[in-house]
C-alpha cells in the first residue's frame, strides 16, 4: 500500500491559497497564504510553489481565489472577468502542461456554472454569481484532491517495475513538494519503500537551483527512506560502478510521441543510463501529457535568470559579466525512455499508442 506523506504542499484553508515555502527548505519549513490571486502568481513564478502538477493545483486555487473577489453585474462580465485571471496564470511558466489543463478544468468549470445559474428556473437571492464562485472553490480543492489519489495509483503502478533490494537514481524533485502531496518519480519510490524494495535512493543535486539537494533529499530524509545525495557530475561514474539500478523522474510535459520535458541535465541521464543499459522510467499523471504537442521539439522551454547560474544563493561564483545560457527543462527523446508511469498503468513503446489510448480512457 502506498506510503502516506505529511507534507502538504498546496491547500485551500479559511478562504486562502497555503503553500509551503519551498524556497525555505531545507533550512526551515515553513508555510505562506496567499488571500489574493495575485501572490499566488508570484509565489508560481518565484518558485514558492514548483513542480508541474503542484503548479497546476496552485492555479486552480488561485484562480477561485481570484473569483472570490470579482465584481459584476451580468454573467459575461464575470465571465471575461474569470477569463482574464485565467490569462494572467498561463503567462507564469511556460512549460508546465499541467498548468494549463488547471486552467482549462476551472474555465470549463465557470462555463458549467454560469450556464446552470442561466438555467435557474426561480431568481436567484442575493448576489447571484455566489453559487459560481463556490463552484469554482470546490473544482479547485477537487483538482487537489484528485492529484493525489491519481499519484497513490501511479506509485502502485509504478512499484511493480521495481526491483527488490533497488538502488535507484532520480533528478530534480518529483515527490510530494511537486505534487499535491504524494510525488510522481518519489511516489513510485514511496510505494516501494512500503514494499520493503529500496535500498538507496542516489538523488542527484540538481543545478542550479537545487531541487534535489534542498527538496528530495528533505523528503527521503524526513520520511526515512535511504539516500545519499550526489552532485550532478557524478552519476555517470556511479552507475560505471555498477551501484544504480535504475533511474526515475518526473515530467513538465509530455509530447503526444513520449518525449518528455523535465529539469535541466535529465537528458544526460537518460544518455547515461542508455550507455550503461540501465531502465529509465518518467512518472506523471496524465494532466502531464499534452496530445496537442506532437513532439519535444515543440514544448516551450523556459529560460530562467542568470543569477540562478551565477550566484548559490546570496554568493556569486561567477564573474561579473559573464554571458550565462540558464534554460530550466530539457527534452528527453522517447527512444531513451523505457516506459511512463501514469495512473493509468504503465505505458511502454511505441508510446503514441500507448498514450493515446491512456488519454482516452
């Protein structure tokens, strides 16, 4: 059975938007509301909030949290009212597919909400847009909600393809600070474990800005699964060594062909453990997979400042004035990856098939 987590990554409470400070960790933990929708933006774009199903339940809560607020006296008014919000959080971060599926659910969702108040046979009392906006609070909370039982299955799906006594290496951070509060890549690990099949966990540190250091090893630390952390440049060698079973990470978005966006240098890996015939497996939900992307040459690619480059933290290690290349995703062609898990099941080549029918059932 899947291993509970108790970090809650993004949550509605008392009429605001809660998010663990993900910039502060690992050094303190911390927890920050946002009562406007505009903070929840600013907290995507900072990185309070990161990871791309995290990101997408952040957006639903912030756009209902915007919708709280909004003034209008017909329904189309608050309708390009809602619409406007929703333009405001797909401008945030580009790569993200499950972003914007957030934002398609919750604008369908207004859509349903402001035809069924059309449809209301009797007036309605009051401020006639309330019942819309309740709607929109529980479809965002449902999202939430959703996002974790679909990883609790990914996990499950996932644990099967793992060996008992595995050494397994992962990039970036794809548990539950990513998610809701459960984790893709770490949900497969976290079922695992539960399994009693993890040995170690090898969890790369992830430059530039960390993720793996401050995120995953916090999270295997505190939930006392095995790992060691490594710096980026030493992969290669540990699996020459022999000491890697296999690798998993998460996804930013998945093209309708398998290739699959995820942090910068998870391209590497998948070279690496192609050279030394090691499985690499991409978790995601399917809200990760774009079928309108037909490939990974046509996922935007966010570039990030050059001070993620330049500085660790406060310190610069870099000279002034350096020209800096600072892109946050790399695309993993599908010829690399051996399967994607998902919640519902796992997908093996050739993947459009696979995904096709998976996005269709």
């Amino acid at each position: 059975m899947p291993r509970e987590t108790t970090i809650h990554t993004v949550f509605w409470q008392d009429g605001a938007v809660v998010m663990i400070d993900q910039r502060a960790l690992p050094v303190s933990e911390r927890y920050v509301a946002c009562t406007d929708y505009r903070q929840v933006i600013a907290a995507i774009k900072d990185l309070t909030v990161r990871g791309a199903p995290a990101i997408g339940v952040a957006a639903a809560l912030g756009i209902a949290l915007g919708a709280r607020s909004l003034a209008a006296e017909t329904a189309p008014q608050f309708n390009d009212a809602v619409a406007a919000i929703c333009r405001e959080f797909a401008a945030s971060r580009p790569t993200a597919r499950n972003l914007f599926w957030a934002i398609e659910r919750m604008r369908r969702c207004c859509d349903r909400a402001l035809a069924a108040l059309a449809a209301s046979p009797a007036p309605i009392a009051g401020d006639p847009f309330e019942r819309v906006r309740q709607r929109l609070v529980a479809e965002a909370i449902r999202i939430g909600e959703e996002d974790v039982a679909a990883n609790c299955r990914l996990g499950q799906a996932g644990s099967g393809l793992i060996p008992q006594g595995a050494r397994v290496l992962t990039h970036c951070n794809a548990g539950a600070l990513a998610t809701a509060g459960y984790g893709t890549a770490l949900g497969v690990i976290r079922a695992a474990a539960a399994e009693g099949k993890i040995l170690r966990v090898y969890a790369d540190e992830t430059r530039p800005v960390l993720q793996g250091s401050r995120l995953t090893a916090w999270e295997l630390h505190r939930e006392g699964i095995p790992c060691t952390l490594i710096t980026d440049s030493m992969a290669g060698f540990l699996m020459q060594k022999g000491e890697v079973d296999l690798v998993i990470v998460g996804a930013d978005r998945i093209a309708a062909n398998g290739d699959a966006a995820n942090k910068i240098g998870t391209y590497g890996l998948a070279v690496l453990a192609r050279a030394h015939s090691l499985p690499f497996y991409v978790a995601a939900p399917l809200s990760t997979i774009d079928p309108a992307i037909p490939c990974g040459e046509a996922i935007p690619i966010e570039e990030r400042a050059a001070d993620e480059v330049t500085h660790v933290g406060p310190t610069r290690t870099a000279p002034e004035g350096i020209a800096v290349w600072n892109p946050a995703f790399d695309v993993t062609p599908h010829e690399l990856i051996t399967a994607i898990i998902t919640e519902a099941g796992v997908i093996r080549p050739p993947f459009p098939e696979g995904i096709g029918k998976a996005c269709a059932s």
